[in-house]
C-alpha cells in the first residue's frame, strides 16, 4: 500500500510517447527528469499499469524502456502486488566497476590509463594532506607494513600496492576520485602485474613512506609532487618494458 500512496503523490507531466520509439521516449524523459532534479531516489514512478497510462503506451514499450534504464542504474524494478519501478539509490561501487568494464572494452591504451591515474591521484594525495585524520595515517602505514611482509610474492604485493593508492585518494575524502581510482585500478592491475619485482617493490615501498610522510605533515604540494615524480618513473619505466618485452630491475 505505501507503494501506491507513493504513486499518487508523484505526478509528473509526462509527454505521449508517440513521435519516436516509445521505448526511447520514455527512456529519456526519465533521464532528463532525474539531471533536472524532478526525480530524486527513492522516487516511486508507479507500476507497469501506471505506466503505460502515463505515457499512453502499450506494455510492449513500457517494459522495454524499463528494461533499459534498470541496465542503466537509474530504476530499481521489484514484481510482485506492490511493486513497480522507483528511482534506484546511487552506487558509486557500481559506477567504479562499469568505468572498469568500458574502458577495458573499448581498448583504452596504457599511456592514457597512466595520464588518468596521475591526473587523479596527484589531486587525490594533495586533498589527502588537507584532510587526513590520524586513523587515516595509521591506515596507510598499516597497508604499508603488510606490503613490507609481500615483497617476495608478485601477486599479493601488487594488490595490496594498489589497495594503498586506492586509500591515498579515499583520504580525500572525494567520493569522485575514489570511483575513478578504483575504476583505474582494476585496468591496470595486469599492467602493473609483471614489474613488481623484489627490487622495485623495495624501492617504491622507501619512496611511500616518505609520501605518507608528507600527507602526516599537511605539505600538500609536497605530496603531489612526490607522487607524480613516482608515477611519471612508473610510466616510463613500465611503457619502455612494454615495447622491449623484457622487465628491469632499475627503478
């Protein structure tokens, strides 16, 4: 029953969906509806019987397009005596992870994974310095002690390294970098994957503590210096191996 209350209390002025695809009508003018801020979440757009009157379709395309935007994440669809379509919450866990999933489809190339990475890290880290907590410093040199114990395994310590980028942005505490970070991440992972040697990983261990070091002193601009000095060595690195097929030892 609270469903259908809600219902009633939503009217929004639909237009007919006659002129184009029914389908694609319906789509965009609920799309449109939500960026204009018509629709918020939780917003009950009605059952499929609601529907179908509001836009004065069949079921055929009301299904269709409810189909679509449920695949685009904008409705949430629950069967059932009460049920019917509402305006889904956000989930940026779910943006991260279709980021992930396009730029690997589309073929996106190392070089521009590692422009990304170091356009949102590097404003991730100075963020981090402005902001960081003493549990947010505790964390990082927690990640970092773990990798310390990993430094022979390739695999665990290539995750846990890229778990502890992951936490620089969190420290931002900008909900944005951290979607786009841990959307990088899954990409990059196999890229990474090969050059996390003993050596190097000593190495870029020494050169994050003296990271974590500067975010615990708020030096913002030492921080993001810091950490495209490193990505800008990584991307070097790792780009001229891709093309020798062989992996260096030298950082």
């Amino acid at each position: 029953m609270a469903a259908t209350s809600s219902a009633e209390k939503l009217k929004m002025q639909w237009m007919p969906a006659r002129a184009e695809s029914a389908s694609s009508l319906i789509v965009k003018q609920v799309r449109d509806a939500l960026f204009e801020g018509s629709l918020k979440p939780g917003a009950f757009l009605g059952s499929e019987k609601d529907l179908c009157e509001q836009f004065q379709v069949s079921r055929l395309p009301v299904r269709e397009a409810l189909g679509r935007l449920e695949a685009m994440g904008i409705v949430e669809i629950k069967a059932g005596l009460h049920g019917g379509a509402r305006i889904a919450q956000g989930n940026l866990d779910k943006y991260a992870e279709a980021l992930a999933i396009q730029l690997k489809l589309v073929g996106v190339m190392e070089e521009e994974m590692f422009d990304a990475q170091m356009a949102v890290e590097s404003l991730g880290v100075e963020l981090a310095a402005q902001k960081a907590r003493p549990e947010d410093i505790h964390r990082l040199i927690a990640i970092l002690d773990e990798a310390e114990t990993l430094q022979d395994n390739q695999v665990e310590f290539t995750k846990i390294l890229l778990s502890f980028h992951l936490a620089l942005v969190e420290t931002s505490r900008n909900r944005v970098l951290v979607a786009q970070m841990q959307a990088f991440i899954d990409v990059q992972y196999t890229t990474y994957l090969p050059w996390t040697t003993p050596t190097i990983a000593r190495q870029v261990l020494k050169r994050h503590r003296a990271l974590v070091g500067k975010i615990q002193q708020g030096d913002a601009d030492g921080a993001r210096e810091m950490i495209v000095n490193h990505l800008k060595r990584v991307r070097k690195r790792v780009l001229e191996q891709f093309k020798s097929g062989t992996v260096s030892e030298k950082e």
